[in-house]
C-alpha cells in the first residue's frame, strides 16, 4: 500500500469492475426518463426498482450516513447531493446531474453524469460539455507513475480555459469494500504532486465545475450542496483503475452515451 491506498489484485479489480458497471447500467437505464414534467422522486423510484429488481444488488446511498435516497439529483445551480422530490419537477432547458452507487456482493460501484432536459441553455451545454472534457483530461493522466496532482492540474486547466470556477471542497475518492476511500482525489493542483499513482489503484474522478464562483453552501437539509452566487454547477463521475500501462475505466456507458463516448 502507497498512504493506505489499497493495491487491487486482478480477482479483486474484477469484483469492482461488475459493481461498476452495474452502476453505469442504472445511468443508461434512466436517460430516457429525464424529461420535462417528471418528478426528481420518480427518477430515484425507477433507479431503486432497477437496482433492487432487476439487477438484484443493493442501493449504496439508501441509509449512507442517513441519506434517505438511492440517486442524488443535483439540478442547475446544485452542485452536488440533491435529494430526490415529489416537489421538484424538472423543466426543460434544466440540467441535472443523477449520481448513483450500487453493492454488488461487497463491492461498491459509484458514477454520475449530466443530463440535459430538453434543449439547454448556451452556457449550460458549454458548462456541461467543458465538466466532461476535464473529466477526461484528469483519466488521461492516470497511469504508474504519475501524481494525482498531475490529475488535478489537468481538470484544473481545462476549467480556467473556460473561464470556469473548479469546486474545491468536495473531491473524488479511493472506492472498493469501502464506499470512500483513501485516496483524496482533487480536482485542482500542480504537475508532480500529490500521490504517486500504482497499478491496483482503484478511485473515482468527479469534478465539479461552477458556471460562476467556485464557493458553496450547505442547505438547512444537511445535504445539498448549492453553489453561492446562484450560478449553474456540473459534475461528471467515472471509477478508474491504475493498470500496469496507464488506465481503465470501470464505469464506462454501456454502448457510450449519445455524444458522451467512453473515455
């Protein structure tokens, strides 16, 4: 172990693989039913029934540190931990991002990605498509040898370029038996710094970006996250894996995902 971060074995990165990608199904399942008119609650019971019914494993967010949900449902100006509600109904031109993690057989599977509602604003399609481009500027450092802070650095330039605000207070995570592991992933920093990455490494890369500022601010709620001058946040997630030549990622979309392929 580097810092306490486990090294998978290869039995060991196939089990987090399957939960993976069963995480990955439940995003691909849903796409159809983000449309104008539904109801953030019914998104979350359609994810639930999924999880439970057809894939038979178990809804890691339902009683996480008392989440009372199974997705988390973060639309425009939330960043992150929204919770599903018969109250929210989504309109069309919203973004949202639907964040879902499963237990298959101990292991945790954990991924997110933005939807659109309808036809979105110019900013907001600009926001969501530059979120995944850093997204996939961050995977693309991944490899032995490298540092987490060439990871960050990479989101980081990516978002500065846009003129974008990187949200520094919540970070991806080391994923395996545990549901949020060590390592920190940042998603800001300097080349050669940080963690010095090795094959069976297993974490998740989730930035979030800010249309505005990058401050936040915690609801009354103790869970959602909303950014502070009211401006629209995306966020993109994908577990990847340190290989002995560079990376996989574990949850990519079955079949891709409209314009959005597989890193």
């Amino acid at each position: 172990m580097a810092h306490d971060v486990p090294l998978r074995s290869a039995e060991e990165l196939a089990m987090a693989r399957r939960a993976a990608q069963l995480a990955a199904e439940v995003l691909a399942m849903i796409e159809p039913h983000v449309v104008p008119g539904v109801s953030t609650e019914t998104l979350d019971r359609i994810c639930h029934d999924h999880i439970v019914k057809v894939q038979g494993v178990i809804p890691a967010n339902v009683g996480y540190l008392g989440y009372p949900k199974t997705i988390l449902t973060s639309v425009n100006q939330v960043v992150c931990h929204g919770i599903p509600s018969p109250d929210k109904i989504l309109k069309a031109g919203d973004i949202v991002n639907i964040d879902v993690a499963v237990n298959k057989d101990g292991w945790f599977g954990d991924t997110s990605r933005m939807f659109f509602v309808g036809e979105p604003g110019v900013l907001a399609r600009r926001l969501v498509e530059t979120t995944y481009e850093a997204l996939c500027a961050g995977i693309r450092q991944v490899r032995p040898g490298a540092t987490l802070g060439d990871v960050g650095h990479a989101i980081q330039s990516v978002a500065q370029r846009e003129r974008f605000s990187v949200v520094r207070e919540y970070c991806g995570h080391g994923i395996g038996r545990i549901y949020h592991d060590e390592p920190q992933v940042l998603h800001f920093g300097r080349r050669g710094e940080g963690l010095v990455l090795e094959p069976g490494m297993v974490f998740t890369i989730e930035p979030m970006l800010n249309a505005g500022r990058g401050e936040t601010k915690q609801l009354a709620d103790g869970w959602t996250v909303v950014t502070k001058d009211r401006s629209l946040s995306a966020q993109w997630e994908h577990m990847v894996a340190v290989t002995a030549d560079g990376y996989e990622v574990l949850t990519a979309w079955p079949g891709g995902t409209g314009t959005y392929a597989p890193v």
